[in-house]
C-alpha cells in the first residue's frame, strides 16, 4: 500500500459520526450517504468512495428503539398510573413514533459513517 492509499490513513471517527448523521459521505462530507429513507449509497458521487462493504444489518433500528423506549417508556407509565393520562399518553406515544421515524435515517448514516471510521467491512 502507497501512502495515498485511504486506508493507510486514520479515519476520524467522530467526524465520520457527524457526516453521517447528517446524511453525507464519511470521506469527503458531500456526497449523500442514504438514498430514499433508509437505503445508504454504494459509493459517493462526489468522491467515489466505496460504501458497500460496510453494511449495518439491524443496528440502526436497535439503537433507535433503545433510544426512543429510553427516553418514551418513562413518561408513558408515569402518565398511564395517573388518573387524566389517557390523552396526554396519545400525545406521548405519537411523539414516539414521530421521534423513531426521524431518528432511524440519523442513525442509519451513523453507523454506516461509524464501520467505515474504523474500517469494519461486512463478510461479501
């Protein structure tokens, strides 16, 4: 390997985080990273990185289930053991959802961003 080989060089991972969650290509910060709602890219338009090695299975929708039941699931009992909670648990529960649907493409460019950083490429 050269020394212009990009996997010689260290990826900054909390850079590739960033670029991620906004939905942009972890080398360059560019190009876009997801196409659609989920679906990431299998190389950059703007760089011509290679993205399709680094495949997230199911991780993204975990990590955004554990983080919107963190954060709902608390309010949701605490509203359900009060006696006027039951349109104020609607309210939370929507929000919930609205949250898991916004969060879920965030998540998806993150760690996509994340296995490329640390060069973790899926078994093809």
């Amino acid at each position: 390997m050269s020394l212009s080989d990009p996997r010689e060089r260290k990826r900054d991972v909390v850079r590739a985080l960033l670029r991620g969650l906004l939905g942009r290509c972890p080398q360059c910060g560019r190009g876009r990273l997801i196409i659609g709602y989920i679906a990431p890219v299998s190389t950059c338009s703007v760089c011509g990185e290679a993205l399709a090695p680094y495949q997230t299975a199911d991780f993204a929708p975990y990590l955004v289930v554990f983080v919107v039941g963190l954060i709902f699931t608390p309010l949701i009992v605490l509203l359900s053991l009060s006696s006027t909670g039951n349109g104020e648990a609607a309210v939370v529960a929507a929000a919930a959802l609205a949250s898991a649907l916004i969060l879920l493409p965030r998540a998806k460019g993150a760690a996509v961003a994340l296995l490329w950083a640390l060069d973790i490429r899926s078994n093809q």
